[in-house]
C-alpha cells in the first residue's frame, strides 16, 4: 500500500504514502410501517341504500447500501478521496385490502365481509457510484406496481328479496427514490464525486488519523393505489325491479415520504508512520587518517502503519552509508549503519538525506562530522657506537671487554694461574710422601 516515485534522489524527491480503507453506508427506513386507510360510499334509493368499506394496511422499508473506499495519501497535506463502488436501493411493502358491503332495506342495516388480500410489493434498483450531486447516477429509484394486481367478483343475496354484485379491482404502487446530497469526514465536505479533502498531520502524534465519517441524502417514499369497486343491488320484491348501481375509481395516497436521512457514522482509520530519532547529528570525534569507524543510527516507528526510509548522502566522501532503504515495523526500531573512514587529514561534514513516508516529515536532514589527523612519524633506529683503542693498541669492543677478559688468556692472569697450580700439586706430592713414610 506504500508507493515510491523518486526521480533522482538528489532532487530530494518526497516518496508518498497511502492507506486505503472501506466504508460501509447503510440506512433502512420503516416507511410504511402501520398505515391504515378505510374508503367507503354508497348510494340509496326508494328501498334503502347500498354501499363498500374498503380498509388498506401497509408494512415496510426502505433499504439503502452504498459501499465505497477512502484513499488518504500524502505527504502533507494528507488528501482524501472517496470512491463508490456497486450499490442498491430497494423498497419492500406487504399491502392488504379488506373489502366489505354494506346496505340497508327499509331501514335495517347489514354488512358482509365479502374479501380481503395480502400483496407483496418490492422494487430494487443497483447502481456503481456515491450518488452525489453531478455523479452518474445521483440518484435511483425502486419501485412496482402501476397495473391492476387483484381483482374480485361475487354475488350475495342478503335477503330474498335483494341481490347484490361486488366487484373489485386494486391497483397498487410503490416507488422510493433515494438522492445523495453529502458525505462527512471529519471537518470535511464531499459535495461531488471528484472532490479532494484535505487533512491537517494530527499535532499530537496519534498512531493513526481516526475520520466519523457519514453519508447525507434525501428519501422521497410514496404509496398509493386505485381501489375500483363496482357495486349494484336489485330490489325485486316491487313490482318492477328496483337496482342502485355505484361505480368508482378511488385514488389514494397511503405514504407520501420525504425527509432528509442521515446514515450512521462509519469509523475511518487510517494508520500512519511517525519517525522518531534520538538526534539529529553525529560526531565521529578525531581519527588518523586511514582509519575506520561505524555508527548505528535509531530509527524508531512510532506509528501504526510500517516506516519506510531511503537515503542520500551528500557531502565528504569520508562517509558512506551502507542501506538505501531501511523498513521499519509500526512501533519498532531499526538500524542505519554509517561508516567514516577518512582519506585526508582535516575536517569532514556531509548531510544524510533521509526521505520517509512519514506525512510530518517527509525529509529530515542528519548531519555527520568528523575530523582527520596524519598518523605520528616513526622514531629512527639509534646509530651504532664507535670502537675504543686499547693501551697496546688495540681497538677493543667496548660491549664485549668482560667478555675478553674472562677468555682471552691475557699474560697477568696465565702468569698467575700457572704459579697457583704448581704450588698446589707441590703440596700434595708432599703429603703423599709423609703418609708413605707413617705407613712403613
């Protein structure tokens, strides 16, 4: 549901986000729920009078569905559209007709239920769009009827002197037509069905932007029907036959609707990314030239709907980002790993561009700093000592005299050894001798 256009990201093109979600508007209208009607004539003569009673009764609804899609995308403003998709209008009504006859001869009253019926009348009609002023269509009407639906016929003799004919047609219609006016989102209007409302980024960060939303139309509902009873009497106990005859087309309005309706408020949430970073520059601090270090930046979701990062550095090419594109999940964190590696000694700076789908904050700059030093000079080796002259002339290594003297064999120390060795093997051949002599 995330889509990216970046012509160049030099350019600092903002990627664009989007969320779509799924309205659901719905109204049902007891419109012709507990309507009564009654129609009655007749018509007298020398021997008395002849007539109907006609009762009507309706139940029924209205029921409207109109399924549409939100699309908010950004960056700032957020705008939001509203698209219709396939919808209906129906009308259901159960009509009943109760007819009766009514006389009198010479002053006596009677009366016989001679017929009753139960109609179902239902009309729907489907249609794709939001039903708003200028959308095709913006309004639709259901309905049925129009023609003679049931009739009746009987012949009763009350009296044997009195005949009576009954007839009955009934002709029934309903029709219900539904136009859309508005729809509400928020603190926005769609009065057509191309319009863009445009929402304000929340200022307190919310994880997502929450729209009641709600649909405004008119609802015009008319029933009616032609009743045509037919109704003649004959008096045969004159002389001649005397006959009374009434026929009728009634018209009647049983519901004549028209109010404005207002459909229960549908719940939009669309989720959002909210990016968070705990600064908004970085100090590699001092570094021999050469020499390499990493930094993990924090990238933190504070949203409902999955970040998404890209990145630009521009600036010293000492710093190099190592991601193009960092995702991160809603209330999570993620990691952008940045390296410095100098080639030169001096100070470095470049700007990480970062481009988001956060609508707040589509581009935020962090900067990065560092500086380069030449690495230390090495020390020289020491330069080896000249030889010393000895007193017979002879040059002598001073590193090594102890050496010399202890194995040289120089002519103090022979002279000296020698003498030693001799007085030493002169006193044991003198012992040697006494000890012969004290054993003899």
């Amino acid at each position: 549901m995330i889509s990216l256009l970046l012509l160049g990201l030099s350019a600092h093109a903002a990627p664009h986000g989007s969320e779509t979600a799924t309205l659901v508007f719905h109204d049902r209208v007891d419109a012709f729920d507990d309507v009564e009607r009654e129609l009655a004539d007749s018509v007298g003569g020398s021997w008395g009078s002849v007539g109907f009673r006609i009762a009507l009764e309706s139940r029924g609804y209205t029921d409207t569905l109109l399924p549409a899609t939100s699309d908010l995308t950004w960056p700032d403003p957020l705008s939001q559209t509203i698209t219709g998709s396939s919808g209906h209008h129906e009308v259901n009504v159960n009509f009943t007709v109760v007819a009766q006859i009514t006389f009198t001869l010479f002053g006596v009253p009677g009366s016989y239920d001679v017929w009753s019926r139960s109609l179902t009348l239902s009309g729907r009609s489907d249609f794709n769009g939001l039903l708003l002023p200028g959308s095709a269509p913006s309004s639709v009407t259901a309905q049925e009827g129009g023609a003679v639906l049931a009739s009746y016929s009987t012949i009763w003799d009350p009296d044997p002197d009195l005949r009576i004919w009954f007839d009955i047609d009934v002709a029934p219609r309903v029709t219900s037509t539904f136009a859309g006016h508005r729809i509400e989102s928020g603190d926005a209007f769609f009065t057509h069905p191309d319009e863009i409302a445009l929402h304000p980024v929340p200022e307190i960060a919310p994880r997502s932007l929450n729209l009641d939303t709600g649909y405004v139309g008119q609802l015009n509902s008319v029933l009616d029907a032609v009743i045509s009873p037919w109704v003649t009497a004959c008096y045969y106990g004159a002389y001649v036959p005397i006959c009374l005859d009434l026929d009728v087309d009634l018209p009647i309005t049983l519901v004549n609707l028209l109010e404005d309706r207002e459909f229960g408020k549908a719940y939009l949430r669309f989720p959002l990314p909210i990016l968070r970073l705990d600064r908004n520059a970085y100090y590699f601090g001092e570094h021999e030239v050469g020499a390499s270090e990493s930094h993990q930046i924090a990238i933190t979701n504070n949203g409902d709907l999955d970040l998404e990062v890209w990145t630009d550095l521009e600036g010293d090419s000492a710093f190099e980002v190592l991601q193009d594109r960092v995702v991160v999940d809603d209330r999570g964190t993620s990691f952008l790993e940045v390296t410095y590696t100098p080639r030169q000694a001096g100070t470095h700076e470049a700007e990480l561009v970062l481009l988001t789908n956060d609508p707040e904050q589509p581009e935020v700059i962090y900067v990065l700093t560092g500086v380069a030093v030449d690495p230390p000079e090495p020390e020289p080796e020491p330069e080896p000592e000249e030889p010393e002259e000895s007193e017979q002339g002879n040059f002598v290594d001073s590193g090594r005299s102890d050496f010399s003297a202890r194995t040289c064999g120089c002519s103090t120390q022979a002279k000296g050894s020698s003498l030693g060795l001799i007085a030493i093997l002169g006193v044991m051949a003198l012992l040697g001798r006494r000890r012969r002599i004290d054993i003899g």
